[in-house]
C-alpha cells in the first residue's frame, strides 16, 4: 500500500520538486566571498563581519569611514554598480515566491486528486509553505535592511543549502503524520477502479503525465526569469570587476564570483 502511494502522490510531488530545483539555474553559481548589507540609503560591504567599504545613495563611496574622491568614470561606475545589486533583490524575490507557489500548487494537486478538494491535508502543507513564503516576501522588503553573505541572507535559513530541504521536509512530515488518510484514500480509489490494480496505476500515470506537463508549462516564466536573473548577476560581477581594477583601494575587494555553464564553463573573476 505504501507503493501505491508513493506511485500516486510522491510521484507527482517530485516532478513538482525537479522542476523547483531547476528554478536555481544549475548553470549560474555565485559564490560571495563576503557580506553586502543593503539599507534604504547604503549598500555596505564586509569580509568576516568587519567593513570594508559602503555605497551611499548609489554615488558617494566611503572606504574605512573616509568619502574617495572619484573621477566622472569611477562615479558612474559606482552607481551602475550599487544600482545594479538593488535591481537584482526584487528578481531575488520573485523567482523565489514564484518557485515556492508552483511546488505548492503541484502537491496540492496531487493531494486533491486522493483526497478531494478542501482536504485538511493539502491545507496543513500550505499553511506550511506560506509560512516560509511569508520569511522570504518580508525578508526581501525593499523598505527593510537586508544582509547576505556566504550562508544565505538575513542569517535565516532561505537561499542556502537548506531551503529546499525545509520545502521538502515539511512536506514529508504531513505525509507522515496522514499516512493512515492517504492509506484510506488509495484503497478508496483502487474500489472505484473495480479492484483492477493495474487500472489504478494507468489512473496515477495518466494523471502524473498530466502533472508533469501542467508544471513544465507553468515553469516556464520562472526559468525565463532565472536566466534573467543570473544576467544581472553576472553584470554585476562584471561591474565589480571594473572597480576593483579602476577605483585603486577596492583592488582587493573582489567579493562575487559567477559562473556559467552551457556547452562551455565561463568564469568571471
């Protein structure tokens, strides 16, 4: 009976989950060797929580608390550069909202097919999910401070390693704890099939397909926004290097990485 399930709902769940995954761009690392607060006012910069330097209002740069004089060259340099972080926090947010409401609505569909619609189930996990969905739409409020470095932004537990498995593990857990439903439900469903066990699992492969093609197709727009996202990346990365290599005290001040992977690997350093 657990097959069973596993074959109806974790079935389409993962499908949910692989196309989730994908959102982050296997093709685009950055690797921030750093810390970037960014206030309403100031982007400032860190390595191993001491300061660096600070952007003020997208055009004055401060190194060691003391305002650099900039050449015309330099200065529009600073405010490609500062203007250019702050545009890329909304797309942040954007992919990351859009990924969390495609894995919800892709179990929720696998829930109600079992279960029905309005099934405490399929309630728990969103209630679950918008609690996380909440963390990263206030995280990355424009009107708050916002700090990330090379364990993920805020000090909270999103955008790193862990994000994913947190989406997962709530769902795992109100798997677990409405087993017996879920039991129930298949054995419910396999009557309705006339006990025909192999019409049950053309039902649950038809109805995965189905999923599986409704997820792509609805994917889609956030694939297009991640390869958007990764360019700003990669322009800012781009950015940095030309301050470090013209503005001469942030010639050691190379905080971001990115790579691209297609058919071939670019790094920019």
């Amino acid at each position: 009976m657990k097959t069973l399930i596993a074959t109806s709902l974790i079935l389409a769940s993962s499908t949910t989950f692989a196309s989730t995954a994908s959102f982050t761009n296997d093709s685009c690392n950055a690797t921030i060797s750093g810390g970037i607060k960014i206030t309403p006012t100031a982007i400032e910069f860190s390595k191993s929580k001491l300061p660096l330097y600070k952007i003020v209002d997208n055009e004055r740069l401060y190194v060691n608390g003391v305002q650099v004089d900039l050449t015309d060259n330099q200065q529009s340099l600073i405010h490609d550069y500062s203007s250019g972080i702050r545009a890329a926090v909304p797309q942040v947010k954007s992919v990351a909202l859009d990924a969390i409401d495609l894995a919800n609505d892709g179990i929720n569909l696998a829930f109600n097919e079992l279960l029905g619609q309005d099934n405490t189930l399929s309630a728990e996990i969103t209630s679950q999910l918008s609690e996380i969905r909440k963390e990263v739409d206030l995280g990355l409020t424009s009107d708050n401070d916002i700090y990330f470095d090379e364990d993920g932004f805020s000090g909270e537990n999103f955008f790193n390693e862990d994000f994913e498995q947190r989406i997962e593990s709530a769902i795992e857990k109100t798997v677990q704890n409405s087993i017996g439903s879920l039991m129930i439900a298949v054995g419910q469903q396999m009557l309705f099939s006339g006990g025909d066990m192999n019409a049950f699992e053309s039902r649950m492969e038809d109805f995965g397909e189905k999923m599986e093609n409704e997820m792509e197709s609805r994917g889609e727009q956030i694939k297009k926004s991640s390869k958007v996202l990764c360019q700003s990346v990669v322009d800012i990365d781009a950015l940095e290097d030309r301050l470090t290599n013209e503005i001469i005290v942030l010639k050691d001040f190379n905080l971001l990485t990115t790579t691209v992977s297609s058919k071939n690997t670019k790094e920019l350093m």
